[in-house]
C-alpha cells in the first residue's frame, strides 16, 4: 500500500531501514526523550520485528526525506487506533496538524473507520493542542506502565463525519 497524500507527503510500508534508522538515530529533546524507540524495549522489540509491525505501520516521506510515521491498527468496532511520530527535527516548527491531517486522509481512505483513535502521555501539551486543533476530542484518562514507569495518559477520538 503506498499513497501519495496531499501535495508532498507519500506514505509507503515501512522498511526495515527505515525502522532501523527511526528506532536509533531519532532522539528528541527534554521531556519528550519519552518518545525515543529505545525508552522502551518492548516497543522497540516491535517496532524493529517486521512480522509483528506487519502491515500496520508505514514511513511518511516529504521531498523525498523520512520525516515521520504512522501505525494503523484495526479494531473490531470499525475504529482504527493510529500512532504516529513525527522526526525529531520537525517537530515544534507548525508542520503538526499537515502531517496529521495526511495521516487522518490515509486511515479514511484505506480503512473507511467509524472513528480514528489515539493516546498521547498527559504531559504532551503541545500534542493534545495539535490534535483537538484537528478534530480529536478527550473519550478517557489512563494510567500505563511503560518506559520504566507509571505516567498517565490521555485517550482521544476523532471522527470522519466531522
């Protein structure tokens, strides 16, 4: 599955390069080191193993240039959980909501979901911003042990319709 979105983004099967060059090389500042693929060696584990990502996670590519990626997870409700990162170096610069919004067209396009769901640590404002900024609203609170603690977490939902 591969499917240019938008005018500059095309968003392909990830490779195993490209997981590779995600997992260890993409590093990002302060509190949101968090998001690193090393923080937790079960992600990681994952996010390395071609047969556990499947076909669920693709490489989003702009010019030509690994700038992020999605995962696309089917769920018997007819909602698809997405995850996504974005490359350290572009993030924090107003290019968020285009590479969401690329995401959001690619999940509707190739899944046709009664709703798109997510989860973000509670602490990543600028994150929620972004995603209410798109659509998303707040469904639950959790909290996940993960990375070698306790944190909590929010869960969002958007919907095709709106």
């Amino acid at each position: 599955m591969k499917q240019k979105v938008g005018e500059h983004y095309l968003l392909k099967k990830m490779s195993q390069r490209e997981a590779e060059e995600i997992a260890y090389n993409w590093h990002y500042p302060g509190e949101y080191s968090f998001y690193d693929m090393e923080a937790d060696e079960e992600d990681l584990a994952e996010f390395l193993d071609a047969e556990r990502r499947a076909d669920d996670y693709f490489a989003v590519e702009k010019d030509g240039q690994l700038m992020g990626f999605f995962s696309f997870r089917e769920r018997q409700s007819g909602k698809v959980e997405m995850g996504l990162g974005m490359k350290p170096e572009w993030t924090g610069m107003g290019k968020g909501l285009a590479f969401l919004q690329s995401g959001l067209h690619f999940a509707c396009s190739n899944y046709q979901p009664t709703a798109i769901t997510l989860s973000v640590a509670a602490f990543n404002k600028r994150a929620i911003k972004l995603y209410e900024k798109a659509g998303f609203v707040e469904t639950d609170t959790f909290k996940q042990n993960t990375n070698g603690g306790s944190y909590n977490f929010v869960s969002m939902e958007w919907h095709p319709d709106q």
